[in-house]
C-alpha cells in the first residue's frame, strides 16, 4: 500500500476539518496522526477510493467529536493559522462564529457542504443518513446562520 501517496492526497483535506473543530494547531495536527493511524491499522479493505475518502472524513470528524467532548481539548488561543485566512477574508470572522454555534449535527454538514464542497449525496453517505435529512439539517443550519447574523450575534 502507497501510504505516502495516501498522506499527500488526505492531510491537508484532514487538518482543514480537524482545525474547524479544535483552533487549534497543534490539536488539529495530532488528529491528523491519529486519522493515519487508525488508516494503517483498518483491516477492512475499502470498495473504491470515494469509500476510502468518506472513510477518513467519519473518522476526522468522530475523533474530532471525541476530543472535544473528552474534556482534553486545550483551552487556547485561535492558532495564527486561523487568525491568517480570517484576515484574507474579513466576513469569515463573523461567519465562523455564527457556524461555531451551530450544533454539532448541524455544523458538521455545514461544514462539509459549504467549506468542503461536498453534495448532500456524498454527505448522505459520509454520515450515514438519508439525504432528506442532510437537507433538512442543511435549511435547519441556514437559518440559525441568518437568525443569529440578523440579530447581530
């Protein structure tokens, strides 16, 4: 197996959600280790690579979600990371503390719909709900998003 190829294709795609998460660097970079190692040590052979892809996506995100609930998560500062593209992108300050309030099940396909680009198809799939539910989640986080910004939060 080419873990390297497998590193090059999934690292960036892995810290990108890991960072949302936790804002932090160095958290964002140990759940990427973790990712791999729980890649190296899956025995269960993937069907295709797009199963393989949403594979690596459940995981991030579960470890992600048990981190943050574990308590471990250190409490810091947003990494400087973070504080960069928000310069880039002066609104994205505001849009990521409206999507930080978000609940989890309603950040998380958000996230993946809107930051990483995937369809409700593939998010369907990656969660393992119906795509009627990632729709509705999907409306449901859009108007906490519009409330909250109306309001000014």
């Amino acid at each position: 197996m080419d873990y390297e190829k497998i590193v090059s294709e999934y690292a960036d795609m892995i810290y990108k959600i890991a960072i949302r998460y936790l804002k932090n660097k160095d958290d964002a970079e140990d759940i990427v280790q973790e990712v791999f190692m729980k890649y190296v040590s899956n025995k269960t052979p993937f069907k295709n690579s797009e199963h393989e892809k949403y594979w690596i996506i459940r995981v991030t995100i579960n470890i992600c979600n048990n981190e943050i609930s574990s308590g471990r998560k250190r409490k810091t500062i947003i990494s400087d990371e973070i504080d960069e593209y928000e310069k880039e992108v002066p609104f994205e300050n505001t849009l990521s503390d409206l999507i930080d309030k978000l609940s989890e099940k309603y950040r998380t396909v958000f996230e993946l719909y809107y930051l990483q680009d995937f369809s409700v198809s593939e998010i369907s799939k990656i969660l393992m709900i119906t795509e009627a539910s990632v729709r509705q989640r999907l409306m449901r986080a859009r108007n906490k998003v519009k409330d909250n910004l109306r309001k000014g939060e």
